[in-house]
C-alpha cells in the first residue's frame, strides 16, 4: 500500500463545504484582476514603440516618439516637455514641505497621548479617507473665493499636494515610530542627553528609513497626481503630465502620450522600488534580530 492510498479520500461535496481548507478561487481572481489592471497597461505601453502613428496595428519597433521624430518625440516637443518639468516642479515642492511636516506631525503624535491628539490625528487622516474630487473642488472654491491672492496656478496646485500628500508620510513614519517605541530616547535621555538631543541623535537617525520611504511615494503619487492639480490649474502653463495626457486622449490619443505615459509609468514604478529597497535596507538589521531573538519564557 503506497502513502497515496493511506491519505484520507475527500469528495468534491467536503472539498468545496471546508471552510477551512486552502484557497480555492482567491488566486484565480487574483490573476483576472492583474490581468484586467495591466493589460491596457502593457498595450499603451507597447505602442508607445510603434514606429507609425497608429495606436491599434503595429508597424514595427522604433523609439521614434521619444528621440527621433523632430516634432512629435518627447525629446522635441515643447509642450511634451513643459509638462514634464511642471509636473517634477510640482512634486519635488511636495517633497519638499509634506514629509518634513508629517516628520514632525507623526513625531508629535507619538509623543502627545491625550483626547486633543485624537481630534488631530483625526483631521490629518480627514484628507486621506475624504474623496480626492471633493478635496479639490473645496480648494478650488477656498483658492477662488477667500484666498485670491493666492489664486489658481503653481501655488494652489502645491498647497493641495501638500494637502492630500501630508498624511501619506504620517502613516509611515507613525508605524516606524511604533515598531521603535520609546526605549531608544529614554536610553538617551538617561545617558545625560537633552530631549532635542535624542531627536536629533537618536531618533531621526532611527527615522531615515522611514523618511526616505516615504519621500519616494509622496514623489511617486504627486507626480501622478491628476484630480488635484488639474483642478487648481490655472491654464496651459502649469499643465502635468496626467493633465496632458488626459487632453490629449479626449482628442484623439498619440504615440507621444504613449511614450510620454510610459516615462512617467516608469519613474513611479522605480521610485517605488527605491523605497521598498531603502526601507528594506535601513531594517535589515532590526528583522535578523527579530528572527534571532529567543523569546523568554
């Protein structure tokens, strides 16, 4: 008698009444997913090499509509390229004032235990769960309305960013301060170190990782931004990538945008690995000795 026939036989009946039992249909709708995610995806991709103008039928490999075509490559079209710099400007701005803040908001956060801090945890949250289109027209109203000295263009289109971007970085560097908890800055603190001093010495040192990770995703998801920054724009001169592409397609879509997406595609894609890979990185002692660590009994 082989060890097959000592196995238990299980009829189709059990098999589909276990509750219990391995996934059955989860990676069957994980594959149709993926599928229905990427494949238009992939097709705007792939023809963004096409060497004709055609976006359905192929006609070859060429990078003519990034380098060689003298007028509507996205190395030789204005228009193509202004709305690659605003859209870098943009992002990097974002960079610049959102994760510095949700540094420190996250870090007043951990630190401030009361009722008032839920209600400010709570309202920086607010931007995250509340609906990206309802989050910018109400900054097109207050930009139209009570702010008009600011108005609409760069400056409305950063200050949403921020708005929406602030929580992104809280989120992270709040789950890396829970992981580190605080023995790291009593440690220093008893050591004879002032609380600015373990902030900065010690903390922060502790937080890159998380900073870093962060700052790759706020990148990532402004740069791609397309509710808040067509919203408050102000015209053709601070157009984005997204905004353009957008245009374009409702048109008539081009090979360019194709190409031009693809770029963009493409960034958002590596930014994300960078900050999965430094985050990763800047752990990878803390998870060997947690693998290593002897729970005590």
């Amino acid at each position: 008698m082989t060890p097959e026939d000592l196995r238990p036989r299980r009829s189709l009946r059990g098999w589909l009444a276990n509750p219990w039992a391995e996934t059955r249909f989860l990676w069957v709708i994980g594959i149709v997913y993926v599928l229905w995610s990427f494949v238009p995806v992939v097709e705007a991709v792939l023809f963004s090499f096409n060497k004709g103008r055609s976006i359905t039928q192929w006609e070859g490999f060429s990078l003519r509509w990034y380098v060689w075509d003298p007028t509507g490559s996205v190395l030789h079209n204005p228009g193509l390229q202004h709305a690659i710099i605003q859209s870098i400007k943009l992002a990097s701005l974002t960079v610049l004032i959102a994760v510095p803040l949700g540094v420190a908001f996250a870090i007043a956060l951990h630190h401030w235990v009361s009722v008032p801090s839920k209600s400010a945890n709570f309202l920086m949250l607010f931007s995250f769960v509340t609906p990206e289109l309802i989050l910018a027209v109400a900054l097109f109203l207050l930009f139209l309305n009570a702010l008009r000295f600011i108005g609409l263009g760069t400056e409305a289109q950063v200050i949403g960013l921020v708005v929406l971007m602030l929580a992104y970085s809280v989120v992270i560097v709040r789950a890396r301060l829970l992981s580190l908890g605080r023995s790291y800055e009593e440690a220093a603190m008893d050591l004879g170190a002032s609380p600015v001093g373990a902030l900065r010495r010690v903390l922060l040192p502790l937080l890159s990782p998380a900073i870093f990770a962060s700052a790759a995703i706020v990148f990532a998801a402004a740069i791609d931004n397309f509710v808040i920054s067509s919203q408050l724009s102000s015209g053709a001169g601070d157009q984005t990538v997204p905004i353009m592409i957008y245009s374009a397609a409702r048109r008539g879509p081009l090979p360019s945008l194709n190409a031009l997406a693809t770029l963009t595609l493409s960034a958002s894609m590596l930014l994300i690995g960078i900050a999965v890979w430094g985050y990763r990185r800047g752990t990878r002692g803390e998870r060997k000795t947690a693998r290593t660590a002897i729970p005590l009994v």
